[in-house]
C-alpha cells in the first residue's frame, strides 16, 4: 500500500514495516516496473530495489544487471535533484 512516499512491506518474519519510497520508474522497454526505497530504521541508509506489478506484487532485484540499472537511474535522479 502506498500513500505521500510511504509503502507498508512485510519482511522475512511477517512483520509489517512503513518504508520511504525514493523513486518508482519503468525499465526502458516498460516491461518491468521497479521502486527504489529506503526504511528509516535501518542506520547504514541501505536502499532496496524491488520490481512490482499491477496487482502489488514485489520481488527484490537480485540480478546484477538489474541492480545495475536501478543504481544508475538513482545515480541520475540524485544528481538531477541535486542540480535544482
């Protein structure tokens, strides 16, 4: 469930967690679509990437080409948000 920048995930354990979403964006042919966000108890700053669907499904990006997209489209939203 999203709602302002926050989404309620459940963890490993079941237990449901308010994240901070940071960005949602489609890869480039739109056949996936992902959420970057962070949770704010956690104190290293960790950000997660996930690839959801329509019906709210999320699966973590574990490929490294992947993870690699999505660090290069934070990269550019950073730097983009940074430059205003």
């Amino acid at each position: 469930m999203i709602e302002n920048n926050t989404m309620m995930i459940t963890d490993d354990a079941g237990n449901e967690r308010e994240v901070e979403i940071l960005l949602t964006f489609e890869n480039e042919d739109k056949t996936k679509k992902y959420v970057l966000f962070t949770d704010p108890t956690d104190e290293e700053g960790n950000v997660y990437a996930y690839s959801y669907n329509e019906d709210g499904s999320m699966d973590e990006v574990v490929d490294e080409e992947e993870w690699e997209m999505c660090q290069e489209v934070l990269g550019a939203f950073i730097s983009e948000d940074d430059g205003e």
